[in-house]
C-alpha cells in the first residue's frame, strides 16, 4: 500500500494535471468562436465558386474540355491528400480522418490501384510514415493558423503531377466542421472536378449569355484556384473542428482528474485514519501492559 506522503504527493499531481486541462480547455473554447467564424465565412466563396464552374462546365464538352474538369479517362493512379491539425490532445479527431484514408487507401491498393499519399498536418503524417512510408510523395504541416499560401503549395504539387501523367484522380480527406460536437470526416474529389455535387444551380432566368473570353479558357483559368480554395476550405474546417474536439476531450479529462481526485482523497483519509487508530490502539496496549 502507497504511503501517506505519495498519496499526496499523486493528489498533488492529479490537481496540477486538472488545472493544465482546464486552462486548455479554456483556451480552446476562446479559439473556436474565431475558427468557426472564418470555416463559415469561408463556405459561401468555395460554394459559390463550385455552382460557377458547375455552370460552364454544363456547356463544354468533348476535346475543348479542361483535363481538370473530365480527368484522363483512367483512375489507376490515385492521389490521397490526409488534411489534418499539427497538434494532438483532441480526442479521436486526427485518428478518425486518418482512419477514414486508410480505409479508402486499403480499397484502392485491393482493386490493384497505383496509390500515393500527400499529408497535410504533422498528426497525418506521423501514424502513415510507419505503414504507408513509401507511398508519401509530400508533406506539409498547417501551422498555427491556416494559410493560403500552404494551400497554394499543395494545390500547385497536385497540378503538377496531374500534368507530368502521374495522377488520374485526387481527393481529399479533412474533418467536416457540423457543430461542437460533431466532426465528420469526409472525403472530397479535387481532380476530375466534381461539379454539381452540392453545388446550387445559378438562375439564368432565361438570360443568354456569351463569355469572353470562352467558356473553356475561363475553366482553364478557374480549375487551379478552385483546388486552392477547396484545401485551403478543408484547413479552416479541420481547425474548427481540432478546437472543438479538443475542448471537448479537456472537459473530459478535467471531470476524470476531479473524480480521481475524490477517489484519492477519500482512500488517504482512510489510510490516515486507520494509521491514527492503530497508534492509539498500541498507546493504550502499551499503557494497559504497564
């Protein structure tokens, strides 16, 4: 049995433990209203540019046709993008993206496809280097806040391997951002552009119109920036939804270190008790003796 001193000396820790978890708990709630804002804000732009690009794409067709709108024609070489956070202590929130990748990199490796892996967030790229290592063609990490720039990066490595013929199809794989308490992860396909999923349909009411220059050119143009917005969309996502996970799982932990608190507390009172009553039994033993 642990003696006095290192009961409270664990109490001791177990309340130090419960203070750090409220104060990031704490924390994590102040930064969620922030990210949340800007993951909504974000939505209307990224949506509003997909019902554009589903809006040309229903009038082109055939050889004109933007490659980054019909694909090669072939999806034996995939490319899985893992949007993830640089930081842990959330819950299931890194795992579960993770988990939802590896899923769909398992069913491609089974149908024979050439599968490879670009990560974006240290907590996706850690648990791939061990089973999937050879299949990362890149790595990112996202930083303390989301930035453009690394969206810009990522979407221009994508596009560069789509050119060169050594990717078919490129998707996505980020948390979607629902509520406080609701993370799902969801898979997106960047490369051929799927238009029209979710996309809200634009009203010509009857008006005809002429795009100078062509629709075509206009997609060329397009296409690139919509895979910027698009990650750059799944980074703002992923950090409301890291904050919240988190906020939850420190509220979690903070409840847990407090009953084991009282758990502990009670058990040393106990033990001291006992210890009281077992000196006066061997005083008054003693003194009976004499």
């Amino acid at each position: 049995m642990a003696s006095l001193k290192e009961m409270r000396n664990r109490i001791a820790s177990v309340k130090a433990t419960q203070k750090i978890t409220k104060a990031m708990q704490m924390v994590a709630a102040a930064k969620l209203r922030r990210s949340q804002d800007a993951a909504i804000a974000a939505r209307p732009y990224a949506t509003r540019m997909a019902a554009v690009i589903a809006n040309l794409a229903a009038g082109v067709s055939g050889d004109g046709a933007p490659k980054l709108l019909v694909g090669t024609g072939s999806d034996q070489k995939q490319i899985i993008i893992i949007a993830a956070s640089d930081r842990g202590l959330a819950g299931g929130f890194n795992s579960g993206i993770v988990r939802a990748a590896k899923m769909r990199i398992d069913e491609l490796t089974r149908q024979g496809k050439d599968v490879r892996v670009i990560t974006l967030g240290k907590k996706a790229t850690a648990p791939l280097r061990r089973g999937l290592g050879e299949r990362l063609i890149g790595t990112y990490e996202v930083g303390v806040t989301p930035s453009l720039d690394t969206a810009r990066q990522v979407s221009e490595q994508i596009a560069g391997l789509f050119e060169s013929g050594q990717a078919d199809v490129v998707t996505l794989f980020f948390s979607k951002f629902k509520s406080v308490v609701t993370q799902t992860p969801t898979a997106n396909q960047l490369i051929p552009a799927s238009v029209g999923e979710g996309a809200p349909v634009i009203d010509l009411k009857g008006a005809a119109y002429e795009y100078e220059p062509d629709a075509e050119s206009i997609l060329e143009a397009l296409l690139p920036r919509n895979i910027t917005v698009q990650i750059f969309s799944a980074m703002l996502e992923n950090q409301a939804g890291f904050y919240a996970a988190q906020m939850a799982a420190m509220d979690n932990a903070t409840r847990n270190a407090g009953d084991m608190i009282n758990g502990l507390t009670i058990k040393y009172n106990r033990t001291r008790q006992a210890q009281i009553t077992k000196e006066l039994i061997e005083i008054i033993s003693g003194a009976e003796a004499l």
